[in-house]
C-alpha cells in the first residue's frame, strides 16, 4: 500500500483579486546605499570628532603612540587658547568674511542677472574675462600686492583683506549666480512687467525670491573661502590684522608642535564656519540642486 506524500507550503499573502504579494528584503539596495553612506560619513567625520577629542587631553597624553582612547579629560588647553588671545582674531576673520560677502553678494548678484535675464553683447566673453582672474596663481601676484598695499599703508590693515576678499570670490560668486538665475523663467520678468511691476519690484518681489536658495549656497562657499583664506593673510599681516588660519600657525614652535593646544585652538576656528553650515543645510541643498530636476 503506497501512502501520498504531500508538500506543506507556506500561506502567500495575496490580493482581493488573487495576486500575491511577495515581502521586500530588509537588504535592498537602498539598505545597502545607506550603509555605505553612513560608513562614508562617519569615516569623513572621524577626523573632526579626533580633533575635538585630542583638545580635551593633556599635552603628554596627546604625544602618546599609540593613541590613548582612556584618559582623564581637562579644560585646560581650551581655558589656555582663549587667554592667549583668540577672541581678536576670530573678530578679524568674521570681520573680513562677513564684510567681503556683503559685498560679493551687492556685486555679484546684479552683474550675474545681466549676464543671464538680461544678456549684453559678448556674454561669454564676459564670464571669461571673470573666471580667468582665478587662473593664476595667488603666489605670483603676492608681490606687486605688498608693494601695492605698502605703498598706500594698508599693511596689517583688515580692510586690505576685506578687498582681496571680495574680489578673490566675486568671479565664483558671479558664474554661481548666474546659473541659478538661468533656471528662473523669463515669462515671469515678462508678466510682472505686463502687472506694471518696475524692474526693481520685479527683481525683489518674484526674481529674488526664488533663487534665494542660491543666493544661500553662493554666501557659505563665498564665507567658506573667505574663512579660510591663510596666503594672503599671512603675508599681509601682523598682529592688528591677523586672522585664524594665521594664529593656528603660531602653534608651531621650535621645540614642536603641541597638538592638544592646537586641536582645541582648530575646534574653535572650525566651529563658527560649522554652525554657519548647519543653519543653512535646508537652503544650501536646494541652492546646490536647483535646477537639477525639472
């Protein structure tokens, strides 16, 4: 007597009109991009959590090799940077940044929405003319810049390195703008002025409005440079004048380098550019895709 063998299978989930429905892997694609992601972000940001870290130890602790993970945390290369005079320099360097960016923006913004909304003969000629003063390298205009400044007494002066600044970023500024004003339809310039809107109005009221996320973008990157900047401000400084990226520099000593001063000394000069950053990540995103999908 022979007995029938029968396969159990599992109940299928299934539609109202009898098509199943298979369950999505917890290991998709998208999971695996996103871990991938996090591994990419936590490996970018493993250096500034070290350097945060390293300013909370003592000198001896951060010489140490192999690197010690355990150790008594103090505040005393935080406490020893802010008595050694950081405050003026972070004043200059927001001074200069701030100011320089103002200025960028009231410069370039006009000039980038002739170039794109209101064309002029020769346009490419233009943006050339623009771009190619970034073309050359910092190092060889140095020294007709300190003869120049010397000559008009503008040495250790922070007003000197406002104008570098400014016209360091103003060609960025200009071919970042406009391409964000190129994705603004020119129907609404024609139906505000069919409103009886004025230009200006026109500009203020819709043009500027919608590229603000640009405008955004084009500020940190301008704020970021300007931030930064050490060649110029190195050579056209002293004491009076003197920005961040030049104070860090006078941690390197004769008798070494003291890496807990200077991490602690760093995270304060990292941390107004990264809060301006996280401020504006909503607007900077939209700023750096737009236009990307129409």
């Amino acid at each position: 007597m022979s007995t029938a063998t029968t396969s159990k299978k599992k109940p299928v989930a299934q539609t109202s009109d009898g098509q199943e429905i298979r369950k999505k892997s917890k290991w998709g694609p998208g999971t695996i991009w996103s871990f991938v992601a996090w591994v990419a972000g936590i490996a970018f940001f493993f250096p500034v959590l070290w350097m945060v870290i390293t300013g909370f130890k003592q000198e001896a602790d951060a010489y140490s090799n192999p690197p010690k993970l355990i150790f008594t945390p103090t505040l005393d290369q935080y406490r020893g940077v802010l008595e050694s005079g950081i405050g003026t320099t972070l004043l200059n360097s927001a001074f200069a940044t701030i100011v320089s960016t103002i200025l960028v923006l009231l410069l370039g913004v006009p000039a980038a929405f002739a170039l794109s909304l209101r064309p002029v003969k020769k346009t490419q000629d233009v943006l050339f003319f623009f771009i190619s003063t970034k073309m050359l390298p910092v190092v060889a205009v140095i020294v007709p810049l300190y003869v120049i400044v010397g000559d008009i007494g503008m040495l250790d002066n922070i007003w000197a390195l406002v104008i570098l600044y400014t016209a360091m970023n103003l060609p960025i500024a200009v071919w970042m703008m406009r391409s964000f004003f190129m994705e603004v339809p020119s129907e609404l310039l024609e139906a505000a002025s069919m409103d009886g809107a004025s230009l200006w109005t026109s500009v203020r009221e819709v043009i500027l409005p919608l590229v603000s996320p640009g405008i955004a973008a084009t500020s940190l990157i301008c704020v970021i440079f300007s931030w930064n900047e050490f060649f110029f401000a190195v050579n056209l400084t002293a004491v009076q004048a003197q920005t961040i990226p030049v104070y860090l520099v006078g941690f390197i000593t004769g008798q070494g380098l003291y890496w807990a001063q200077l991490s602690a000394a760093a995270t304060f000069a990292a941390l107004p550019v990264v809060l301006a950053g996280w401020f504006a990540q909503n607007k900077l995103v939209r700023g750096l895709s737009f236009g990307a999908i129409k």
